[in-house]
C-alpha cells in the first residue's frame, strides 16, 4: 500500500473503554496486529497502532477512551489544513466537536460531524 492522498481516508480509529477486548476481537476477527504508540505513552495517553496482514505500516489505531469519553469507530481523512478544512466544514453546516492543533504528541487533527450529524475524523500530517 502506497501513501494516502490528500482528501482521501487515509487512517481509522476504534475508541473504547476495554482496548484490550477491542484488540483482542479484530486481531482474532481479522488478523490484525497491535503495537502500543511509543509518543502517546509519553503523554499518557493508550493509543494502539494497528497494522494488517501483509502491511507492517499502521493503518488505523485503537484509543483507550478510560471512560472519559464514548466508544466509536470513524474514519479519518488527510487533509492539508486542519483549521482551514474544520471552518470550511462549518460554514457547510457541520460541526466541530474537538481540535487539536500544535499538538507536541502527534499530527493535528479534529473530530467533525457532517451536515446530517455523521462523526469523522480530519487530520494533517506533523511537519517534520
């Protein structure tokens, strides 16, 4: 699998408050194999790395919510602006329900809600 393009899903996350069950049904569903994300350990935070048969590059991740949060699945879409792309959203008659941009721990990234209220996840990659 190549890299993803701008304005294509490019990544997926599964949110829980039992990751361990998460991981355990879709790695014996599915085959899909787990690592913890050494830079969300830093900042305390269980994140997942999820790679597929055949592909050692992760592809999606599971977030431990510690029940701070609700369990979802979505998936997310690369774009080139965070900040630009949740304004265009909003004026389009979606929502923002969290952004976080200059994040120390990873790429900046938003979760936004459609025009009918579908949840998805928008995120541009860290400049190196």
């Amino acid at each position: 699998m190549g890299d993803p393009a701008v304005n294509t899903v490019a990544w997926f996350e599964v949110a829980s408050d039992d990751p361990a069950a998460v991981e355990r049904f879709y790695g014996e569903l599915f085959g899909w194999r787990f690592q913890a994300d050494g830079e969300s350990a830093d900042g305390g935070m269980d994140y997942r790395l999820i790679s597929f048969p055949g592909d050692d590059r992760p592809r999606g991740g599971i977030s431990g919510t510690g029940g701070e949060r609700p369990g979802h699945a979505v998936f997310t879409v690369l774009v080139a602006d965070v900040a630009a792309t949740c304004e265009k959203a909003e004026a389009m008659g979606g929502t923002v329900e969290g952004k976080v941009v200059g994040n120390a721990y990873g790429p900046d990234f938003a979760y936004v809600r459609d025009a009918s209220g579908n949840l998805f996840g928008i995120f541009a990659e860290a400049d190196d």
